[in-house]
C-alpha cells in the first residue's frame, strides 16, 4: 500500500482501537486486519476491468515488499503477484497462501439501503460492499500477514504469498499460471506442499462454523444456441445442468414485456428446481423471447429475467452450468448430439478430491478438532469452485505427489435467510466480523501449527526462514 499521510493517520487510529487477539503470546491486531480489508475496499475490481484490477494488485505489491523482507516478490506471466521467499528449505513442509482479488459485477438497484455495492458500509458488527468476503477477506488476511512480519510480530518460515488477477467469470483464470510454475519457477517441497486458498469459509451461526474444504466440485459451462422450443428440449434432459442466462438475437421489449425477480446469488447456492429462470424457460411458448443474466458472469444465477413476445420463433442464446463431480467424460456424454459451445475450458473444469490423500495427515486430525477460538470445524466438500482446481488441474502430474490443496478462508458465505438476505454474488455481500475474528484466529493457529508463523523471538535457523521482519 501506498504509505501517505492520510494511510498513517488511519494506522495509527487503527492500532490505538485495536481489537487484540492472543495466540500464542503473541498480540494480534484484529484491527490490523480490518484496516486492510478496509484499504482494498477502496477499490473496485471487477473481473471485467483488468484496469481496475491492476491499481489494487500495485497497492498490494506495495505491501507485501514494504514488509516482507528476503523475499522476491514479482507478477507472474498472467499478472499474479507472488512473494516468495529467497531461501526456500525443501527439505521441510511448503505452505502457499492464495487469495484473488477480482470481483463479479453488481447491481446498485438491487441492494438494500444503506448498503451499496461500491461505497463500503461498515458498523460495529459487520462491513458491508462487492467483494468485501470474495475474496478481499482473504487477500486481506496476506497483507495482515505480512505486516505482521515486516513489524516483527511473527517470523515466516517457507510461507509463499500469492494473489490471483482473475479468478471470476468467463475467460482466462491466472491460477493456471500459478499451476504450471509449480515445480519450475514455483517451488514444492521434497516433503509436503500446501496450497491454502482463503475464500469464503465461515457460516454465520451459534457458534459459526468454518469449513473447509479439500474436495470441489466441477465448473463446466456451456452455450446452447436455438429456439425456445428446441432448448426447452434440451433443458430438460440434461437434470444437473443449471440455467445462468440467456439472450435473444431479436426483439423489442414493449408495454407488454413481463419481468420476472428472484434473490440471485451465487449459482451454487441456487439449486435448478428453485432457480426462476428455469421454470420461466420451461413454460415459455415458442414466440416468447426471453432477457436474463450475463454469459460473462456465469457464476450468478439472474435476478431479473425479462420475457417479451415476437412475430415468429427466436434463437437464444442459453448458458448452462453443471457443479457435479462429474468427469469431462461424463460431461461430454451427456451432451452428445448437442450442439454447445465451452464457454470456460474443460481442460480445467472438472473439480478435485483430494480427501482420501489428506484424511491420513496429521494436518487433518488438528483440523478435525470440534471447536477452535469459538468456531465449529467441519470438513466437506466445496459445493463452487476455487483456484484450488485450477492449479491442481494445471500443475505437472509429478509434484501432486504429498500436495496438499485446502480451502479455508476468513470471508463470510452467504446469508440467504437474513434481513435482507446477505448474497455472496448477489445483493449486499457482507463480512461479518465476529466470525471473521475467530476465523482469523483459526488460521493463525493453524499455520502456527504447521510451522509456517512463529513468534518473532524464534530460533531462525532452527525453522528455515524465508524472510526478516523489517523492524
């Protein structure tokens, strides 16, 4: 981050109403945190504007080598940035921290006063903006990190930072970049290798859980183009295929059009039988022309749909997204005699599972543990998608040996009951800051644990350290 004035007037109101949290000895600013998470706020970063994503990756950069000490910290070849440390130890366990910092779209119509998807809400309890949970909480939880390094509050041993430029939305996901340098630019360990994604991991419950996960679902998505009749056909023999959006090729929409709402939110958390967009397809007759969502943000289901009538048939253009565990094979079984289009790669849309490896670790077992700084502790299987499958789809077949993907973040899931309903992807994304403290907690307990954090009085040369807090 760009250290000016006005930043260091805020740090240092920060730190005098700090919220401490003691791990371990030592004094961790939960306040700290949320003053990054607040810095990234500032800026808007949707996956679209490549502009925008570009002024926060530089505030970042600035952070990450204002603080981090012995490490070489660079953007990769598809603009990731990476810290990593410049006396790697392969011969002890390797832990990267990814985050993205790309964000979906937003309608400010649809959100509920005072909230507005670009201009931060924030009260005692809560923060309140697009992208303030996905994925800013856990880019937020690096920059925290290494803060707390370069003022020596902690020492880092073999702890790599990355943060991806896209990971949202249609086109190229920069996390491919990250997979094929494992083993070559990036470096693994000749014991084990994790690769920690901080997403959105924490329920809001009584206690809040935080889940985490080392399996995910797949992510393939297709383009069907053709008439309402003939894609009513095709919706309805392809069962685990969920509608996102679809567009017409004509027509004007007059006094006459209908519109169609619903919450939204994330695809994963829309299941097709409640998806709106979906029965309004299904009961479209064949001069119906029908306006909802946007091929480009295939991860939201629409909150508004539009259905309108013309003279003769339309071709629509109709984008499908399947989040099973199927195979590409599968996949691809299930279309035959299809015409589609791949609107995201296949190459890179089938999910992981690395639960049978991971359940023999020790990592596992501490995991396992009921309850953690006030949080419920479950492993299941991530219903989305993250980068973790991304690199793991992308990385040489030789280095997956002993290497350990995990997704578990600080950011908030959705709240779909609440008033108003909280959507991750949809309206009023919100990161609830209770659980977000003890998710902080959690995750400094675990790297402490793993041995990738150590109080900053300890023995550098017993842990192989990567870097020097800057003082």
């Amino acid at each position: 981050m760009d250290y000016d004035t006005s930043f260091l007037q805020a740090l240092a109101y920060t730190l005098k109403n700090r919220n401490d949290l003691m791990i371990h000895g030592n004094d961790m600013h939960f306040e700290t945190y949320l003053f990054y998470l607040r810095e990234l706020m500032r800026f808007p970063t949707l996956f679209t504007r490549p502009d925008q994503i570009e002024s926060a990756m530089e505030r970042c950069r600035d952070c990450l080598t204002r603080h981090l000490r012995g490490y070489r910290v660079y953007r990769d070849r598809q603009d990731n940035l990476i810290a990593c440390p410049e006396d790697i130890d392969p011969q002890k366990d390797l832990i990267y921290l990814s985050a993205h910092l790309d964000t979906v779209d937003a309608d400010a119509s649809e959100w509920d006063p005072p909230f507005s998807p670009f201009s931060l809400y924030e009260d005692d309890h809560q923060m309140v903006g697009r992208g303030v949970s996905d994925c800013k909480a856990g880019v937020a939880f690096e920059l925290f990190l290494a803060h707390l390094a370069g003022t020596g509050q902690i020492a880092l041993s073999n702890l790599v930072f990355t943060i991806t430029f896209k990971e949202e939305g249609a086109g190229i996901k920069t996390a491919r970049q990250i997979g094929k340098d494992l083993g070559h630019a990036l470096p693994v360990s000749r014991k084990d290798t994790f690769f920690i994604v901080l997403e959105n991991n924490i329920t809001v419950s009584t206690p809040p859980v935080l889940s985490f996960y080392t399996a995910e679902r797949g992510n393939f998505v297709i383009r069907v183009s053709d008439t309402i009749d003939r894609l009513k056909i095709i919706l309805s023999g392809l069962k685990q295929w969920n509608p996102v959006s679809i567009r017409p090729d004509a027509g004007v929409f007059g006094p006459e059009t209908t519109v169609f709402t619903q919450k939204g939110g994330h695809v994963c958390s829309v299941p097709r039988k409640k998806n709106l967009l979906t029965r309004v397809i299904e009961q479209s007759g064949s001069t119906d022309f029908l306006l909802a969502g946007d091929e480009s943000g295939f991860g939201v289901v629409p909150s508004t749909i539009k259905k309108g009538r013309t003279q003769s048939p339309v071709v629509h253009h109709l984008v499908l997204s399947n989040r099973s565990f199927d195979t590409v094979e599968a996949v691809k079984a299930q279309l035959d005699g299809i015409p589609y289009r791949e609107v995201k790669d296949f190459s890179i849309s089938q999910g992981m599972n690395f639960d049978a490896a991971f359940s023999t670790h020790p990592l596992y077992r501490f995991l396992q543990d009921d309850r953690r700084n006030g949080l419920d502790i479950r492993h299941t299987h991530n219903i989305g998608a993250s980068d973790a499958t991304i690199v793991t789809r992308c990385m040489p077949p030789e280095f997956l040996h002993r290497f350990y993907p995990i997704v578990m973040g600080p950011g908030t899931r959705s709240q779909r009951t609440a008033t108003p309903p909280r959507l991750t992807h949809g309206k009023n994304e919100t990161f609830d800051k209770k659980s977000g403290k003890a998710g902080v907690e959690f995750l400094v307990s675990v790297l402490m644990e793993m041995g990738g954090i150590h109080p900053s009085g300890h023995n550098q040369a017993d842990t192989g350290k990567g870097g020097q807090p800057s003082g």
